[in-house]
C-alpha cells in the first residue's frame, strides 16, 4: 500500500510540475555550446553594444540575461548586447572560459592599458551590466494526508520565496562606472496542494518580476545615455 501511495504522488507531482514551471527563454541563439568557442568580435561589427555578466553561476542565468536583454531593448531597441563568452574570447583568446575574469574589480583595471582601451574602442562595445542574484526559499507548511483504497492523498504545501538582484553599468568607453548597485527585492508565497485527486498550485514568480524591473530600470539608464 505505501509502494501505491508513493507512486502515486510521485506522478503527481511530475504532471504539475511539468505544466506549472515557467521559464523565460529568448530563443535558441541564448544556447551557446562550450565545445566550441564563438568567435571573437570582428572589429566594427558593433557600436555601442553591451554585455550581461552574470557573476553567479547558477543554472537560471541564462533566462535572467535573455529578460534584461528584452526589457532593455523595449526602452531602446537599438541597443545591441553581445554575449559574454564572445567579447571574452576577444578580449582573452588564450584563456579557458573557467580563467576568464568575471569580477567587477578587476575588469575596469584593464581600461588602463591603453592598447586594450583602444581595442575596445574598435570592437564597438561600450557597457559591461555585471549582474549578481539570489532567491531564497523557505517552506511554510507542509501537511498531508494519505490512505484508503484506491490510494488518494490530500495536503498542502507552501513556500515563501524571495529574490534579489544587483546591477552596475560599466562605461568602457569612459572608464567609469555609471551606475553601481542598482538592487531590488520581490517576495511571494508559491503553494501545491491536491484535493479529490485534483492537483493544484501557484509558482513563483519573484525571479521573473525581479528580472523585469531590473531590466525596465536599466532600459532607462542607457536610452538616456544614448541621448548624449
């Protein structure tokens, strides 16, 4: 009976979670293959493009690019983004990705080479957007249920959830930093439960809401630098 009881909510929880999760993907061009480096940037491919680094490795941080990138572009849709990997492979062509700075710190000190300013000039980028996020969840109930025949189950659970994003704006050109920690904080409650067989829940959103907050503020930086 308890084998019965366990498949049971182990398929259930497989078909809500299959139809409840959301996830925020641009496209396939955001799919890059580590096997194979892209290439570097040909000199005038860009102007005043920009690149999302996003200082935690979490397996999000895709979808987190591809919404800043979306949003931005909503307030100023000529502004163009490289990904990273490609302007580090032009910046650093004989580094392995794993060596490749990312830190916020040690990127503008590079400007002071004035041959690595002035291939930066020609490359056509202009603003490195360090990004770095948490979400932290912590569940709130937990109460279940199960018995009879046929084996049912009803219950409850519930998570209160909470994410932060950081974000700076580096001018390459200017070798200044125009905006540093810029930050926002979205909490909710996501909940499951399953009554006479029937599944039911409502997912997180803190990591989405926080992501197109971000982005509108940032969309607003550079279209009024872009005014300059």
């Amino acid at each position: 009976m308890k084998e019965l009881v366990s498949l049971f909510l182990l398929l259930i929880v497989l078909a809500v979670s299959s139809c409840s999760s959301v996830t925020y993907i641009k496209g396939s061009d955001m799919v890059e293959d580590e096997t194979q480096p892209p290439a570097g940037i040909v000199p005038g491919e860009y102007q005043n493009a920009a690149s999302i680094i996003f200082l935690d490795k979490v397996s999000m941080d895709k979808d987190i690019v591809s919404c800043l990138e979306d949003r931005v572009k909503e307030h100023n849709p000529a502004q163009a983004f490289i990904p990273y990997n490609k302007f580090a492979n032009t910046m650093f062509p004989d580094l392995p990705d794993r060596e490749v700075p990312r830190e916020q710190e040690s990127l503008p000190r590079l400007l002071t080479d004035e041959k690595f300013h002035k291939d930066v000039l020609s490359w056509g980028v202009r603003y490195l957007i360090f990004v770095s996020g948490t979400t932290w969840k912590t569940q709130e109930a937990d109460n279940w249920r199960c018995g009879g025949f046929p084996p049912s189950c009803i219950g409850f659970d519930s998570w209160h959830n909470k994410t932060r994003l950081t974000a700076s704006i580096l001018d390459l050109h200017q070798k200044e930093t125009v905006a540093d920690n810029i930050e926002n904080t979205f909490e909710d409650t996501s909940w499951f439960a399953i009554a006479l067989w029937l599944p039911m829940g409502f997912p997180s959103s803190t990591e989405f809401d926080s992501c197109v907050d971000m982005g509108n503020r940032l969309g607003k930086i550079l279209l009024d630098r872009s005014k300059q």
